[in-house]
C-alpha cells in the first residue's frame, strides 16, 4: 500500500572530511544499479556540494535553482540525469521550516528513493533534513564523533524519529590493529545508543573523491575492484531492504500529528490497517467499529477486497456497501466461525455467508484488532464495514454521523433477521 511520497534517505555526519557527500553520490549510482525501474533522485542541504557535477548530462544541464521551493511538487524540480539518476542543482533555503518539508514530501509523486546530502550538522539545513530522514546513514570514524553524534540524533527525534532509524557507517583508517578497536567500540557505542552499525568498512581514501569526481564518475565504474565497491555494494543492498520493508509506521504517524495534517477526529481512530500493517490515512479506505468493544480502526479498501475474494460473497461485494461480520454466535459459539452479511443501500441486509476462516490469515488478523480475541476465543459481537471513502473524508465528523445512521439501520436489520 505504499503511496506516492518518496522514501528518505539522509546522509548526516558527526564530523567533516569522513565522505558523507562521496557516499550521498554513490549510493545512488549502486541504488540504480540494484533496481533499474526504482526511481532515484539525490539532492543537496550541503552548499559546498552540487550534484550537477556528478550527474549531469553532457550538454543538458539542469536549471540552477536558488532553493528548492514549497510552492512546487519535488519531481517538477529535479532533473535526469547520468545513470538514471534524478538531481537537483540548488539547495534549501534556511527559513523553509520542517513543516513545510514534510508536506512538499507528502504531496510529492516521487514513489521511489530521496537521498539527502544533509552537509554540516551545524547548519540548520541539516536539521531540516534529519526532521523528514526515514533513514539516516552516518559515516564514524572514531569515539571523538560520537559527541556530535548527539545532535544528530536530537534532531532525528524531534521530527519523530528513532534511534532505530540510525545506522553508523564505520569510516576507517588504514591501521589494520586500529581498525579493529575503533570497529569494537562503534559496536559498542551504537548497541548503548539504540541505532546500529553497517557490517561494512568505509576505508577513508584521500584519492577517493579525486578518483570519482566529475560527470558520470563513480566507485562503480571507475574502482569496481576497490574495498569502497564492497562497502558500496552492502550500503545500497541495506538502503534498498529498508525501502522494501517501508517507512516506520508509528514514526509516520507522529509527524502527521506534529503537523496537524490529520482531522481532530484521527485520535479516536486506529489508523494502522490491520490486514497490511501500513497506515491507512490517504487511500480509499473502509471505517470500521465494533460492538461491545467499542474499537474503531479503517482498512484499506484493497486489502479488504482480496479478503472478500475468498469468499463465495465475492461476486456480491462492493467497497460501496456496507457489510456486517458477526462472531461468536454460531453453533452456541463452541466454533470459531464467522458470518458476513452484505447491505444495500439502505442499509436493507442482502446476502450472507457462514463460514470457517484459516486460524493463520486475514480474517484472525480483522477479528483479533477488533475484539483482542482470537477466532477460538470469540463470543457474540459484531464489526461493522463502512463503504469505501478517502482517509480524510472517513475522519470527519459529517461522516461519523452518516455512520452512526448507518449503524443503527444495520442493527434494526439484524434485530429483524434474528
């Protein structure tokens, strides 16, 4: 169910001259190579650092923007470039607040990977980006960083972040001995702090820019030999398992509630689909309540829909009806079946299915979130479907009230069934 938004990756660093910006540039190269299809885009908080020189095409420059601007969607403002990478040349302006980052994101048709060269730590840009990061990436090179290792991590949390979020990049020296007490002790640090450690070296490299600068360069094409394309190639292998797996959903909901950018009416709402584990806020989603517990949550229309497929009720269903699952009343509810029923428009009860859901699947998953008991455990309720609205429109109060005359309809429906 992931939407539209791009995933984001920050690169952040404690202290200068470890290769934040190097690795920013690589990671997108190696993302590309590891998923062709997957859309890439890297853009810059870092004034000393223009993506333009690595990525842009003989001949096609990208427009120099001033700053990236919160009147326009992102993808309107990034180029393609070299290796399918898209860029922008210009920065962030310092009085853009997080706020209005987070949003520009979320309106922003980009379903693919975001990197950030966030630049220095001091500089508010780098607060701005650590504030919206799904995930920070950040190059260490010995206990001296882990002082303004603190500030990154501050930053991260105040935008509604995790430590969890937090991988250090082991940026080493060549002292083979000193690599192993400095790789110790990173361990040791990151296992105290919560955040975690890449299985993989940076070995800081003088040369290294030098070798990869310019258009089209790259560790990948121009040291595919070298111990930085192992690093590389464990970096973006991460990155990518990371986007996989999604953003932390309980971190997406904060910042949606540090913003203001749900209704008042979400606190009261379980806003996590139950059959998927992603937040149902902005597809076209089913309100949900049961009865005697008094829960209420939405699932996501699709998820429901292949639910439903199962079913010999399938032919019948629409997301634009209501439907009612009673539990715990069959057999003297010495079995753990479950009946669903299927409504008009008018709430009129239309057709109905008994049956014996799998212990392991969807429907365990719908009833236990709406009782907190399993299919075993079940006595009589009732969950009530909502037809199929937009996230926002299934928060507001006109439709809660539309719902509760829905709900009454539906239950003087059942009361005349029984």
């Amino acid at each position: 169910m992931r939407g539209s938004s791009p995933y984001v990756i920050v690169l952040a660093a404690a202290a200068s001259r470890v290769g934040r910006s190097t690795l920013a540039s690589n990671l997108a190269v190696y993302l590309k190579g590891l998923g062709e299809d997957l859309p890439v885009a890297v853009i810059s908080f870092d004034p000393g650092h223009d993506p333009a020189q690595t990525f842009a095409l003989p001949g096609n420059p990208a427009p120099r923007l001033n700053s990236l601007s919160i009147s326009l969607g992102l993808e309107s403002q990034l180029t393609l470039g070299q290796f399918g990478v898209e860029y922008m040349a210009g920065g962030i302006s310092p009085q853009i607040s997080a706020l209005q980052l987070r949003n520009l994101l979320r309106e922003t048709n980009f379903p693919g990977i975001l990197i950030i060269d966030a630049g220095q730590l001091k500089e508010r840009r780098a607060a701005l980006a650590l504030q919206v990061a799904e995930l920070v990436l950040t190059p260490i090179r010995d206990a001296a960083g882990l002082g303004p290792l603190a500030g990154i991590r501050r930053e991260l949390k105040a935008g509604g972040g995790n430590d969890r979020m937090l991988w250090l990049i082991p940026a080493m020296v060549e002292d083979l001995q000193q690599q192993a007490r400095q790789l110790e002790f990173l361990r040791f640090a990151a296992s105290e702090r919560g955040c975690q450690v890449l299985g993989a070296e940076f070995l800081v490299d003088a040369q290294l820019p030098q070798l990869t600068r310019g258009t089209g360069g790259s560790v990948l094409t121009r040291m595919p030999d070298s111990q930085a394309h192992q690093l590389m190639n464990c970096l973006a292998r991460l990155a990518l398992q990371q986007f996989e797996t999604g953003a932390d959903t309980a971190v997406h909901l904060q910042r949606l509630q540090l913003d203001d950018a749900l209704p008042l009416r979400s606190r009261r709402v379980d806003l996590v689909c139950p059959l998927c584990g992603e937040l149902a806020c902005f597809a076209s989603v089913h309100y949900c309540e049961s009865l005697p517990h008094r829960r209420r949550w939405l699932v996501h229309a699709d998820c429901l829909a292949n639910l439903v497929a199962e079913r010999r009720l399938q032919p019948f269903w629409s997301a634009n009806q209501s439907a009612v699952l009673r539990t715990g009343v069959e057999s003297g509810g010495l079995l753990p079946q479950l009946r669903l029923l299927l409504a008009d428009d008018n709430a009129g009860l239309l057709e109905s299915e008994l049956f014996l859901p799998e212990h392991e699947g969807g429907w365990q998953a719908l009833v236990r979130h709406a009782t907190g008991l399993t299919l075993a455990e079940q006595l009589p309720a009732l969950l009530f479907i909502f037809p199929a609205q937009p996230g926002r429109s299934v928060l507001s109060s006109d439709w809660y009230r539309r719902c509760s005359r829905l709900r009454k309809k539906l239950r003087d429906g059942l009361a005349a069934e029984l």
